[in-house]
C-alpha cells in the first residue's frame, strides 16, 4: 500500500458499497439473472453465528486477521455437490487454530454442521456439474496494535462458499502443465 492515495482509498470503499448493495461473485456468473430472480439465489454465509447474505458479511478494518495475518484458514470443497473430507479440514483447521492460540467458541462436531449448513443453503446455486470451495476463516478477532491494547471482544468466525469454475483449467488437465523443480529448498518445518 506504500503510495496509497486517497483516489485508491475510495476506489476500495466504493467496491465495499457496491457489496452493500447486493454485488455477489454469483451475479457476474450469471449475469443474465434478474434481481427478483438473485433475491432467492444470493449466497449465504455465516459470520460469527449469524446466517446472512454474503453482501451483508463483513470484516473491520481492526479485525486483526486482516490487519496483520492473525488467524487461520482452511478449504475444502465438494465433488458432485457432496462435500468431500470436511471432517480432515474441520480437524486440521482445528489443529491450527490451537498452535496459534485461537478459541473459535465452538466445537469441532458444531463447526462441522455449520459448514453443511452452508454447504445446503448455497445449493440452489450450483448448475449442472458444478461444485462448491467452501472457506472457513478464523481470526482473532477485533484489537489495536501497541501498549494500550483495547480487550477483544473474540474471534471472528466466518464460513462461505464460492462456487468452483473449473473451465480455465481445462487445457491443464487435458495437455498437462510444465513443472519446475528448484534447486532452492524451501525453510524447513522444524524451524518454526
């Protein structure tokens, strides 16, 4: 952001508008859609335990998550619109969150539900052969920086899909991609 403007600034608050208003990755998917048509079709997420549309979820500008990186995440996805080892996700997203110290305040089995929950609430969106990304994200929550630290009041939980457009990827799987090996290795694991 060195060389931000206030031009740049705005250009950001104007897309946060635009998602106010409704804007949804789905409605560039299907642009021919009505709004009476998006008005029973509109994504649903939830955020911090509440089943919203994806147009009214949000993140403060003080989540520490997007302030500095503090939390974790994880993906999964669904293969014929069956989700596919959600419970490997859940666990490793829940083995995560314990090396950085992160309570979500629910359970593994309860965040499990509320990633199948997701999962049949944004069914209706999928067309034919088409299959979900399902994020969950989890950060510490609201804070400020420094001495004078402000109490968080906990994490930030959210949980969203977006659907899966594998077209671009085609030729990939068809002619195969060219591979690099380095001859860097990367920072091993134990240095952590």
């Amino acid at each position: 952001w060195a060389g931000t403007t206030i031009a740049n600034v705005l250009a950001v608050q104007s897309r946060g508008k635009l998602l106010q208003q409704g804007w949804s990755p789905q409605c560039e998917k299907y642009p021919s859609r009505s709004d009476e048509e998006w008005g029973a079709l509109k994504t649903t997420a939830i955020q911090n335990g509440e089943f919203l549309p994806e147009s009214e979820a949000h993140v403060s500008l003080f989540d520490v998550g997007f302030r500095i990186g503090d939390g974790v995440y994880d993906v999964a996805r669904t293969f014929g619109g069956r989700p596919f080892k959600l419970r490997e996700h859940v666990d490793r997203l829940y083995r995560s969150m314990t090396y950085t110290r992160l309570d979500p305040g629910i359970t593994p089995d309860a965040f499990e539900k509320v990633c199948l929950e997701v999962l049949d609430r944004n069914r209706p969106l999928l067309g034919p052969k088409e299959d979900h990304a399902l994020w969950m994200n989890v950060t510490r929550g609201l804070g400020i920086l420094g001495r004078d630290a402000n109490p968080r009041p906990g994490p930030t939980v959210a949980v969203y899909c977006i659907s899966i457009n594998l077209k671009p990827y085609a030729k990939s799987f068809t002619e195969g991609i060219r591979l690099v090996t380095p001859s860097i290795r990367r920072n091993p694991p134990e240095s952590l």
